[in-house]
C-alpha cells in the first residue's frame, strides 16, 4: 500500500465540504401562532386527488359498465351507486348473482378463470372508488372460490393457459437455412 496523497485528501475535504447542507438560517423552532397558521391552512385544503394509473381508470370505467348493466337486469333496479356500496361478507350473494350475470350476458367472451378474476378486480375497484374502503377479504376470497368451485365446472372455463406453438428442433432447422 501507498501512502495518502496529501493533495489528494484536502481536494477530497474541500469537496465533501462544498456537498454538505448549508445550515438552516431560522434554527429557532416555530411559534404557536406559526403552527395553528400550518395547521389551519392544512385543514382547508382540498384533498389530493387519488394517484390511479391509466389502467386503474379504465378498469374503474369498465366495471361501471358491468355494474350498470347488472342492476338494469335486477328485478327491482336498484340505483347502481348506492348498490355498489352494498357489498358486503352479510351481502354476499350480490357477487354471486354478479358473477352468474358475467356468464350469461349476451355476447360474453369469459373463457378463462382469468378472465373472471378480472372482472371481480373490476368490480372492487368500482366498490373503493364509491365508498374508499377496500372491500373485505373474506368476501374476496369467497367470490374467488365460487369462481373456482362453482363457475368454471358449469361453464367449461380453462384454468391453464393456453397452448402457445413453439417452434420445434425441425422447424427451428427449416426457418435457419431458409432465412
């Protein structure tokens, strides 16, 4: 080992000097008045509006549409907001009827257990943005197993992926030489 370049170490100590925080010129803390002025100005603000993704938004967009569409089709067509609001572990056929609609819709193209998981994330999303509580994990987990048990036996739904064709050793060959 070397020795220390003494050049070297003050160039290294004038820099990380030049790096550190210039101290705070009001090192006093604040003043009651100061604090209730925070605290009043805090208190009046709007609150901030919810950091969503663009894909959060159209799930929230799409599910309303599904939802509207399952109260129109209840008999006592209910005002679709405050049914939203409904969901609840005590209300828990609401998602089962939600989901049987899902399958029986007109033009439903639900293939997949996937696809249901989809739509059931929709479906709490829609319930959070209307009331801003989450929905709860016990009535998730038991739309899940009504989706598992339940809708994909009756309607034939996949619950592997689909096949992808891969390309084999002779075709690997043919595409080789030819390209």
């Amino acid at each position: 080992m070397g020795t220390l370049d003494p050049a070297l170490a003050d160039r290294v100590r004038a820099r990380l000097a030049e790096l550190q925080p210039p101290e705070s010129e009001n090192p006093l803390p604040l003043t009651a008045e100061e604090l209730q002025h925070f605290v009043d100005r805090g208190n009046s603000r709007r609150p901030l509006p919810p950091n969503h993704s663009d894909n959060t938004k159209v799930n929230v967009v799409e599910g309303e549409d599904q939802w509207i569409g399952f109260c129109a089709s209840l008999p006592a067509k209910p005002e679709w907001k405050t049914h939203v609001q409904t969901l609840s572990w005590e209300n828990r056929g609401l998602v089962d009827a939600f989901l049987r609609y899902l399958m029986r819709r007109e033009k439903s193209r639900i293939r997949s257990l996937g696809a249901v998981r989809v739509y059931l994330r929709q479906l709490w999303q829609l319930h959070r943005k209307y009331t801003g509580n989450h929905l709860s994990k016990q009535l998730r987990d038991h739309a899940l197993s009504v989706a598992k048990l339940e809708i994909v036996p009756k309607f034939g739904l996949r619950v592997e992926p689909k096949r992808k064709n891969h390309l084999g050793p002779g075709g690997f060959t043919y595409l080789a030489h030819f390209r």
